[in-house]
C-alpha cells in the first residue's frame, strides 16, 4: 500500500499522532491524508501530508484544498449510480434536501471532487473511523467499492454498556458480510457448541445480565428517558450537529414548537395495544441516523417500505404495530409519514408510553432495520426480522430479509414453527464473537491498533497461508 485517506479520526478518542505514526510504519504507507475536526488539524499535520477539516468535507467547501478536477462522465457516474437514492436521503442530517435544485447540485459537487482526489492522489486504501454515513465520506466509499480501492471501517458497538465508543469493531464491508466475520463466527459456535459456559470479558458479560433482567423482569422497568427529554435532546444533538448551535429561545422554541405538531398528529392515530391481538412489532428508528441510512440499505431508509412489506406478506389474523421512536424530533419525518404507513388496514400506530419489553414479549416477532430492539427480543426467544445489515446479522435468532419473498417466508416459518430455536448459551456465543472482533481502542497501546488493523487489511491472504 502506498497512500492511505483516513476520516473520522479525533485525538480525544486516542487516535493521536503517535498512533498514526505507528499506523504508517505498520501499514509500510508512503503518504498520509486525513479528514479530521479542525482542533486536531495541527496536530496531524506533524505526520500527515494533507490535512482536511471535516466541517468543509461536510458542506463541500473545498476551495481551500484544490485538486485538478475532472469533468463527471458516464463511468465516474456509474460507480455511484446504484446508491443516488441513498446518498440524497442522508442529506436530511444536514437539511440539504430542503430544495431539490440544490441537493442535486451539493451531491454532484461531492462526486466530482472526491472522484478526483482518488485519482489524482493515487488513494489505495480508505479507513473510516465510523461507518460512513455522511455525504462526504459515504461517497469516498462507494467509489473506493467501484475501483478496487481497499476499505475499513469501525462501529460503535452497543453491546458495551459502561463506554460504547472505547470498543469498536473494523470491517471491510459496509454491510458487514466479510469473509473475516462470517469464518470467526462459524469458528467460534463450533468451538463451544457443546458448552454451556462461554467465558466473556467483564463488560460484555455485564450486559449480558443486564439484558437478561430486562427480558425477565420488564414489568420493572419503565422507559427508558421521559419523552420530553428525549427529544429535547435530539433537538440539540441536531443543531449543534449541523453547526446551528441553539442560542436563542426563539430557535428553540420553533423546534419543539414543529416536534410537538408532528407527535400530536401521530398521537391523534395511535392507540394502546388490545388484549389478545396477534402481531409483528416494529419499533422505528431515529431517523435520520447512520443505523437507518446507509445500514437500512437503499430504500428502506424510507421505513415505511418496510412496515408495507409487512402488511402484504401476514395473515388476516396478524397486525403490524409501530411504535414511534422516543428520540424522534421534527426533522427526518412529516406527516404524510404516519399517513403512508396507516394506508394499510392491518397496522397499528401504539402510543410511546407502552412498555417497550411488553410490546416485545408479546409480539411473534420483532421487524425493524438493524435497531436495539430485535436484539433485546432474542433475550425473551422472539425472533428479529432484519430489513437492514448490522453484525447483529450474527445473532441467533436472527432472519435477514430484503424482498416481499424472502419477508413472506420469514413470517410463514415463524407462524408454522419452523423457525430455528436458540437458547441464551447461543447469545453468549454470539457475545464472544463480538468481543474477538472489536478492540478497546482507548485502552491498547498505539502497537496493538495498528496490529490489529493490518490483520483485517491482510485477513485474506493471512487465512490462505494457514489453510494451506
């Protein structure tokens, strides 16, 4: 490898210029480019030979870093054609979307500058500190994917309960289907498939217990955060997310003036669940949100595709509830979102005080993208019906679907009793594959990251030579 493009790096998260230093003498790479918060850029330019303020990445203000651009032509179009959709719908994090004309024209400057940078500066390999799931670095990766260009990325996993971001898995592949996972798993429930005590480090096992007493005592726990406090959290993260920080009360104001508009109209539909009814229980996502778009995959960052799919493929017997999440605020939903989805005559809108672990133990199963809630059902044996990719893919319990097909037969099997049962030894098993694909980047030596980054990069071939 010659020349490597980083993105997503911060120094207080303890990826410091000693830790890059060490990357480059691992990974033998003649030059650095990194995209990094303005605060570090100093920083990095000790080691790096190109330096990017992510802020700029994000708005598309490259005059400050001028590169020889090509012109966008059939073929640097194709590379990305199949993930248009999907890029514009991430534009609602910044609230490009709002005119069609200019979100059209921000998403071409994307293309056209990064399709030129990676040419020009010869790029091999791409890492990501995060899955990418901004314009900018989402764009980076599809035409990394179309060229050949070598990727990694980490993920926050929150299977950790104490610090979520000390631990993180890389992968090569945004949807999670490397060779590198699927082999250490099938490894892993070979290896204790007759054991009954699987060994997990001390934070992972606490969380284990931890979602073992809320699936066996959920009548103890309410949820989570009030809900006005959830979303007055949302309201924030997202103004100071989009460099609108909130310094007036009239800013503040209209926001929760426009969220409490839009949860009365879904509260107007909404009802508490009714004894005795059978259903598939779809708690949605905060949207938008990097576990909705990109790891929704393609359409279904638009959730109510999902919620129709499973309306046409239940029985006359089933409903669909839904149920909105706490954290949803104003932006990234409207009213014809609710509209669209109570369209089908066999889904239910369930009111947000409803207990969370009793809408789940309830349900026959749970459906949604990749959220939380499908995996805190596999604690109580119900099964999660994945419309999107995440690791927990890996999960027992767990049926990935793409298509009305496949969604059909994912239901009839449950209905019919065919669907495989696990027990919770199988989640552990689960867990300790989690905990051998992660490290816990705050707490190894700046040796171990890059170790352990170059055993991903060169898993392959690594693999070969020991097979053979």
């Amino acid at each position: 490898m010659k020349n490597v493009l980083l993105s997503g790096f911060y120094i207080n998260e303890k990826f410091t210029p000693e830790r890059l230093q060490e990357l480059k003498k691992t990974l033998n790479l003649h030059k650095i480019y990194i995209i990094c918060a303005d605060c570090d850029m100093a920083s990095f330019r000790e080691v790096a030979d190109y330096v990017m303020d992510t802020w700029d990445a994000i708005n598309a203000r490259y005059e400050k870093y001028p590169i020889n651009e090509r012109p966008l032509d059939e073929r640097r179009m194709n590379e990305v054609a199949p993930y248009g959709l999907e890029t514009m719908l991430m534009m609602q994090r910044m609230r490009h979307h709002e005119i069609v004309e200019e979100a059209k024209n921000f998403y071409l400057r994307q293309l056209k500058y990064w399709s030129s940078f990676l040419e020009e500066n010869e790029i091999d390999l791409f890492i990501s500190h995060m899955i990418p799931h901004e314009v900018f670095d989402y764009t980076i990766y599809r035409i990394c994917e179309a060229r050949g260009i070598k990727t990694l990325m980490g993920a926050v996993l929150t299977e950790y309960q104490d610090d979520p971001r000390n631990a993180r898995f890389y992968h090569t592949d945004i949807y999670c289907r490397d060779k590198r996972l699927v082999t250490i798993n099938d490894r892993i429930k070979k290896e204790f498939n007759d054991s009954e005590d699987i060994p997990l480090g001390e934070v992972i096992g606490k969380r284990f217990s931890m979602y073992c007493d809320y699936a066996d005592h959920y009548e103890e726990h309410q949820n989570r955060a009030p809900l006005a406090a959830s979303r007055a959290f949302s309201l924030r993260r997202f103004y100071t997310a989009a460099g609108k920080p909130i310094k007036t009360m009239v800013s503040r104001l209209v926001g929760k003036y426009l969220t409490d508009r839009l949860i009365a109209y879904y509260n107007r539909y909404a009802e508490y669940p009714r004894e005795g009814d059978r259903y598939i229980y779809v708690p949605l996502h905060l949207s938008p949100e990097c576990m909705v778009s990109p790891l929704g995959g393609g359409l279904f960052a638009d959730q109510t595709i999902m919620v129709n799919i499973l309306s046409a493929v239940v029985p006359d017997d089933v409903l669909i509830y839904v149920k909105e999440n706490p954290h949803q605020a104003y932006f990234g939903r409207d009213k014809t979102f609710y509209d669209r989805m109570i369209q089908n005559k066999n889904v239910r809108l369930i009111r947000e005080d409803t207990n969370q672990m009793s809408l789940i133990r309830n349900s026959i199963a749970v459906a949604t993208l990749t959220g939380t809630a499908g995996y805190e059902g596999q604690y109580a044996g119900i099964p999660f019906i994945m419309f999107g990719y995440y690791v927990s893919r890996y999960a027992p319990g767990t049926i990935c679907v793409r298509n009305e097909e496949e969604c059909r037969e994912a239901v009839n099997s449950i209905l019919e009793g065919r669907f495989p049962k696990w027990e919770r030894k199988d989640i552990r098993k689960y867990l300790r594959f989690i905990d051998e694909v992660s490290i816990k980047e705050k707490d190894c030596t700046d040796q171990e990251f890059a170790a352990y980054i170059k055993e991903i990069l060169f898993w392959d071939e690594t693999s070969s030579e020991l097979s053979q």
